[in-house]
C-alpha cells in the first residue's frame, strides 16, 4: 500500500465514507479508489485534488509531505459558522474547551482556531466532533438548520410518520402533542 493509499484508506473509513461515494465526488469510480487504496495505481492531480476537498485536507497531507491535516483558509473560503455552532452546542452542554479538544483528539490551539471560525476542520475531525456533540456533520457546516440527531428507532419512526401526513394532518396532530405536553 502506498503512503498516498494508506491516508485516503485512512481518512475514508474514520468518516464514514464508501470507495463508491469517494469515487463519484472525485470523478471516477469505487475500483480506482480501491487501486489507489492498495497502492495498485497514483492517483491524478485531478483526482488528488477532488479528494483532498472531499476530505478538506491539503493535498501535500495526502501526499505525506506534511504532517497537518488542517487548511488555513482565506476570508473567502471560510466557514465561521462551524466554529459558532460548534462553541453554541458546547455553551449548551456545559462544556468548556479543554474538555471538547481532549474528546475530539485535537489540540487545545487547533480547538481554538475551529471555534473562532479561522480553521475550518476536515472531515474525519468533523466526524468526532458530530459524535462528541450528539449532532451532524450537516448541522455544523451549515447544510440544515437543525442540531438534533434521530437518537432511536422511534424517533426515526414518529419523523418518517410525520413526513407522509398531509398539511392538516401535521397541523392536528402538533396541536394534540402541545395539549399532550401541557398535561
């Protein structure tokens, strides 16, 4: 295996993704994931680079000619509302950022940097973060506006339920939950 294989293997499996879903986001196909994976083939520089952004790491990490993971980004590439939604949940719970950096294996500089909105982490950070706080990675970066994660196969029922109801339906049956709630 390649050195170049061995960190996108690496970073692929801590979040989550599939040699397919890499592919289709890089423009090629789960097999030449898996050739560059076992180290059968280098990827392209076209490739290297869609990789690198699906992951949100420099291209030299990949490449193992540096060490950081993190990107420092330009005013215009910035995503300062992780690091808001990320202090806001930690503000919530109570938990200070010491606490967050050792549960999340980053140091206390790089925690501060994500909080304040001038680093934004990759993907593999984003997934420890998201599992620390109860929440997903969509929630932090801003894709949906809501923290809470399905915590139960009843929750995931209830909101599949929810979603099939017509109007009127979801209309009586908020009402019959507050008088539920007030009793």
């Amino acid at each position: 295996m390649s050195k170049v294989g061995e960190k996108i293997k690496e970073l692929r499996l801590e979040s989550g993704a599939t040699q397919l879903q890499l592919g289709e986001y890089a423009g090629c196909s789960g097999q030449v994931i898996s050739n560059i994976e076992r180290g059968y083939t280098n990827p392209s520089a076209a490739i290297l680079k869609k990789i690198s952004e699906y992951f949100h790491v420099p291209s030299d990490y990949l490449l193992g000619k540096s060490k950081s993971q993190w990107l420092a980004l330009d005013p215009d590439t910035t995503m300062p509302y992780i690091g808001t939604r990320i202090s806001d949940l930690l503000a919530q719970a109570g938990i200070p950022a010491e606490t967050f950096a050792d549960a999340v294996e980053i140091t206390a500089e790089e925690a501060k940097d994500i909080l304040n909105g001038s680093v934004t982490p990759n993907i593999g950070t984003l997934a420890r973060i998201s599992r620390f706080l109860n929440t997903s990675i969509d929630f932090l970066i801003g894709a949906i506006p809501y923290p809470t994660i399905v915590s139960s196969e009843d929750e995931k029922d209830i909101i599949l339920y929810y979603r099939t109801m017509s109007k009127v339906g979801r209309r009586l049956l908020m009402g019959a939950l507050e008088d539920f709630k007030d009793k």
